[in-house]
C-alpha cells in the first residue's frame, strides 16, 4: 500500500458524530484519491448512542483499536480528529503504536502541557453549567454550542436546524456526555508524541480553547502547526478549504522530503514550533 493510498480515520470530539463533518469527509477523499476515508462514531454518540461511553479515553482509544480491526481496515492509518477525539488518537498511537502513522490534530488541549484554564477558557463556564446542571431545551442547546464553536458560519438557524434533526434521530444520554466530558478533563498525555508525524491545527479566536494549547503542544512534541487567523473551535466547520490545503500541503511535503520537511513552512501556514 502506497503512502498517498494510506485510509484516513476522523474522529469527532465531545457528544458529537461523524455527520458533524459535514462535507469534509467526501472532500478529502478527492483530495487523497484512492484513500478510504473512514468516519468513526465514539461509543455513546451518533449511530453508536445506545452504547454507554467509555470512562476514560484510554478505553475510547482500545475500542478505535478493536473497530478498525473489525472493519478490516489497513494499517498503519492516518488520523485525522478534533478535540476530545484528538485525545484519542494521541492515546490511540500510544496504546497500539501500529495503527497510527500519521496524525492532523484540530483544536486539542493535553495536560500536563496546558493548565485547565486554558484548556477550557474560563468565559465558557457559566453557560456550560447551566446545559449540563438545568433544563435546556435541544434548540438552546445546539445553539449554545455553535455559538462557542465556530466563527465564520454563513446561515446559523440552516446548522443549529441540521444538527437538530441529528439530535432528534440519534440524541447523546447526558449520563454519556458527562462521562465524555470527565474523561476528556482526566486524560494525561506521555510527555513524548508518540505519533510518527504529527500536525497541529489550531484557531487564533477559537473561544472554547485556548490557542496556546496547541502552541505549547507543538513546542513540546516539536510537531507541525498551522494556526487559522479567524476561525473558531470547529475549524472544519468554519473553513474546510483552509483545512484541506494545508493538510494536502503537509503530506506532499513530508513525502518528497522526509521527515521534519515542514520546518519552515507548509502551505504558508505551518512552521515548526
């Protein structure tokens, strides 16, 4: 299997399902001809929602190990995952080092790399303790988290309606999205990437994570990082054109120069921190 044929694994992050990448996917398979690209559901979301949610991402990263065997699909892979599922793939390629090749990381906060505070940014607090702990219908729900999650939506009311029908037809138990949400706030990364090549997405008014996380992230694993001027926590959602070309340009580059040939630009966009 060639390097450009290697399948593409995606992983969403908290309480959401492979529908949330909207077009993406079938765009990076044109991108990538010949490459699978494969849309993983976590227990406990999308058509996986009546399965209870592993308690830690440890056990989220096992099963990833297990569905992918299941699914006969070919290793190494390349995964591409935002958020809680970039915890995932970072303790999916620690746990099982020969599913995971090569990895794009949207958006992620690790500890012990960032403090909490950064990790979640303080502002979010209130209205995410008023979700979780009272009554919130699903359209305030919804609303509530595109508002804290992207920044460069055209037709809000067209996104907050799509992901309530997704809601309506597979809803998240709130017993999964807390364990979700605990996991995630629990999870220790190593202090080595155990990634082979690894490359970081991040956003500069991303209002749910601070930037300095994938800052400090990528200063410490010396990895790639390409950090988009406008958008919000769901950089795919907000620009999947940026997205695709700077991963394109990442993965040309490190296939006709080697290892650590994004050390001063990809795209224009990514240097090494």
């Amino acid at each position: 299997m060639s390097r450009a044929a290697a399948p593409w694994v995606l992983l969403r992050g908290l309480t959401r399902e492979a529908r949330h990448w909207g077009r993406f996917p079938r765009q990076l398979g044109e991108v990538f001809p010949g490459a699978a690209v494969i849309c993983l559901d976590l227990p406990g979301n999308g058509k996986l929602n009546g399965m209870e949610s592993p308690p830690s991402v440890e056990a989220m990263a096992d099963w990833c190990h297990s569905e992918i065997a299941r699914l006969a699909i070919a290793v190494p892979c390349r995964v591409l995952a935002m958020s809680l599922g970039a915890m995932v793939a970072v303790a999916w390629a620690q746990r099982h080092p020969g599913d995971v090749a090569t990895a794009v990381l949207v958006n992620t906060s690790l500890r012990p790399f960032s403090p909490f505070h950064q990790r979640l940014r303080p502002a979010n607090y209130p209205r995410l303790l008023r979700l979780f702990a009272l009554p919130a219908s699903d359209r305030e729900i919804e609303s509530a988290l595109l508002q804290m999650t992207t920044r460069r939506v055209s037709d809000p009311d067209a996104v907050v309606g799509q992901w309530l029908q997704w809601r309506h037809e597979n809803p998240v138990l709130r017993r999964n999205a807390l364990r979700q949400l605990l996991a995630a706030a629990l999870y220790r990364a190593p202090q080595q990437s155990p990634l082979e090549r690894l490359l970081l997405l991040a956003s500069a008014r991303d209002a749910l994570v601070d930037t300095r996380c994938s800052l400090q992230l990528a200063a410490r694993w010396e990895a790639d990082i390409a950090v988009h001027p406008e958008a919000g926590h769901d950089l795919p959602q907000d620009d999947e054109a940026w997205v695709l070309q700077s991963i394109q340009a990442w993965i040309r580059l490190g296939e006709w120069e080697g290892p650590g040939a994004c050390a001063h630009s990809c795209n224009g966009v990514a240097t090494k921190a």
